[in-house]
C-alpha cells in the first residue's frame, strides 16, 4: 500500500517551481559546488511547453528520453507525467552518455531538487548500447523524446531501436529538425516506415515572420525545431529503401535566413565537436568546429577547441571531459 502512494509525491506544482527557478537564475548546480550557465543548448520554455502539451495529448504511461543535458526537456516531461497521473518510480527513461562527462550531473541534481528523482530510470552509457538491451529486456514505451547525437547515423540508430521499443501508435518527439542529420532521419521515419507526422513546432517569433511554408523570396523550406510522429497501428515498413524521395528536400541548415540565429548554430556545432573529441573522433570535432567559426562571430574558445583537435586523442579527450558544456565556475 505504501509503495502505491509514491508516484503522488512529486507533485506537478514542485516541479514546475523548479522549472521557473531554473528559467530566473539560469543557472544549476553540478558535482563539487561547480555552478552551470543554463545556455541555449537548453530547451527554451515555450519549446518545453510544447513537449509537455505533447505529453498531456497523448498522456503515455511510460516515456523514455535520448540526450538529457541541462535536464529542461526532462523537468517539462516530468511535469505533465505528474499531471496525468504517470508518475511513477522509474516511468520515465533516460539515456545520456554525457551527464558526467560534460554537465556534472548537474541535470540529475535538478531533478532529485524537485522531488521527482525515483521517476527517473537513468542511464550513463551511450544509446546505441542501451536501446538494443531494452529490446532484449522487453521494455516497451509509449512516447519517446529524441535528443541525442544529431548526426545522422546517431539519429538514424536512435531511430531504428526506438521504432522496436514504441507501442503500437506510440509517439515519437524529434527535436533539432535543422540540424542535416536529424532532418533525414525524419523523412526516412515517414518515407520508409510510414510514420505519420501529427505536429510540428516553429516559435511564436518565426511563425510570426514565415506565414507559410516557404519563403516567398528564396522558396526554401521552413524547418520546425521539433516535430511529432505517431507510430502506425500496423507496421508497414517498405521491403526496399527508399533513397529518393528520403533525401528529397534536403537544405542546407545554415543556408535559410531568419529560421535558426547564428549563435544557435554555433552552439550546435560545438556541442557536436565537444562530444566527439570526449569519443576521441577528432575528424568529427575538427570538422563542427571548422563550420562554426564559418557561422561567423567571434569565437575564441572555439579557436582553442579546433587547436586542441590536433593534440593526442588521450590529451584532447581529458582536457575535453575536464570542463563544463557552458563555462561552468567553481563556487
């Protein structure tokens, strides 16, 4: 009876204090007292809004979630869980590899703050090794939130293991659509495997300035930051690949004007080098790096980061794996 009355501790008002206090200070606590700047790699509120309106519709019972980071997204998750009656010990997995190395579990801690941590089922090792035991455990979800590695092989695996672990008709969130390699892995979801799109978010600034679809100047494709698949009832996943219309419509993410600010790119673009040179992939770093300072601005740091590609991997991945994601400071 006692373990019953649990999943009504964390209340979604709790959370949703945590929520603002974090969005007000911009900033969270990390091992060892290391104080985080909360930065644009964080899901802003009203992206986060649209994550747990997703979750409210749907209202899943089980939930897992690839790339936790600053742990917004997770919070907002965790909210509308609680709101629908989900919350449970460990309804709602998470996978990041990272949250050590780069963000000093600085995520985690937020969410034992707000007295949801028993929700969480975490895991520290990449996806691409614990989706597949998932499988073979017989874990099954009902909605899956995707923000991992935005290259296309990563979203692509993500994909791929997820489509195994969802329900029939379950939910599928992608975020970062602007990023190449997220984009494809959407139309190779809705292309090859017929998952049906069901909403899609673009903020209120650009709604505001992009009326349609396209631009009526460039006649290039709006991209939304996040869009939301449901899974067909039944599998009909094509018998061959579909290379043509899956790579149809392709644009190059920096390429449209107004859509996606430059600073985002650049952040992008460097979490993406920061995370291969900690995997030792220098190739991968040298290459986010050399196209964020091509995004323009002044960008010492990232000047230091490309240098530091050129150093042995075991020195380039501990100066890496020594500092925070967003200029954390000792306290």
């Amino acid at each position: 009876m006692g373990a019953a009355s649990v999943p009504s501790a964390p209340t979604a008002a709790a959370i949703r204090r945590q929520i603002e206090q974090l969005y007000a200070t911009r900033q969270l606590i990390g091992d060892g007292g290391v104080v985080c700047e909360l930065d644009t790699l964080s899901v802003t509120a009203e992206r986060g809004d649209f994550i747990a309106g997703v979750c409210r519709e749907y209202r899943p019972a089980a939930t897992l979630e690839i790339g936790m980071a600053w742990g917004m997204s997770t919070l907002f998750m965790l909210e509308a869980l609680a709101e629908i009656g989900s919350a449970r010990p460990g309804c709602h997995a998470v996978i990041d590899p990272f949250q050590s190395k780069l963000f000093h579990n600085a995520a985690l801690r937020a969410v034992r703050e707000a007295g949801a941590g028993e929700l969480i089922d975490f895991y520290p090792e990449p996806s691409q090794i614990v989706l597949p035991r998932m499988i073979s455990a017989g874990r099954r979800f009902d909605l899956a939130f995707i923000d991992g590695d935005h290259r296309f092989e990563a979203a692509f695996i993500d994909f791929y293991f997820i489509d195994q672990l969802l329900k029939p008709g379950g939910i599928v969130i992608f975020d970062d659509l602007g990023m190449d390699g997220v984009f494809l892995a959407c139309a190779f979801a809705e292309k090859n495997h017929r998952y049906i799109p069901k909403q899609e978010y673009i903020s209120a600034s650009i709604a505001q300035r992009w009326k349609r679809r396209r631009d009526s100047r460039s006649g290039r494709y709006v991209r939304p930051a996040l869009r939301v698949y449901q899974k067909p009832l039944v599998s009909s996943v094509r018998d061959e690949f579909y290379v043509a219309p899956f790579f149809r419509g392709l644009v190059q993410f920096e390429g449209i004007p107004g859509v996606v600010s430059p600073r985002l790119v650049r952040n992008r673009l460097n979490h993406i080098g920061r995370v291969a040179l900690v995997e030792g992939d220098r190739v991968t770093a040298r290459h986010a790096f050399r196209r964020s300072l091509q995004a323009g601005g002044f960008q010492f740091g990232t000047w230091m980061r490309l240098l530091r590609t050129f150093l042995p991997v075991k020195l380039a991945t501990r100066l890496t794996g020594k500092k925070t994601h967003a200029g954390a400071r000792t306290a």
